[in-house]
C-alpha cells in the first residue's frame, strides 16, 4: 500500500471544502436569522412558535446572541412538515 503525503495547506482546503459543504447541505431543517431589538425579537419568537408548534414542526432557537445596543441576533429552525 503506497502512503500519499500531503501539504499542511492541501489538507486545510480539503477540510475546508468538506466543511463548506456540510454547511451547504440541504438536511431538511429550514432556517431564518433575525437580527432585533430584544423587544422585538421576543415578539417575532413567540410569533414563529405560535406559527410552527414545536409539536409539528420541531421549532427551536438554534442559535443567538446579544449584540450592542441591546440587539439579539438568533437563528430559528423548523421542519417543514406541513409546507
């Protein structure tokens, strides 16, 4: 068996290409960022989970953050069973 030895930088783009497209991968989930006051962001979560119930569609918050000035950037996912 012949052992092929690669570049440190040929492995970071073959890592790097696996990584761009997992991310790219069309998996199921949909998913929305918003980027809100913290007021407003409340009100646009509840609207999602009144809309897509966690039941049916496995709504989550997969992701947030606080921001300056009081701003929450979050991403919201969901299956889009009934679409």
């Amino acid at each position: 068996m012949q052992m092929f030895r690669k570049s440190p930088g040929e492995i970071a783009r073959s890592l790097g290409a696996r990584a761009k497209s997992a991310r790219n991968a069309d998996n199921g989930w949909r998913r929305e960022t918003f980027t809100l006051p913290r007021q407003d962001a409340r009100a646009k979560a509840r609207e999602w989970f009144e809309r897509f119930p966690k039941a049916a569609y496995m709504t989550e918050i997969e992701f947030w953050r606080e921001l300056d000035d009081d701003r929450i950037e979050f991403t919201i996912r969901r299956l889009p069973s009934a679409d």
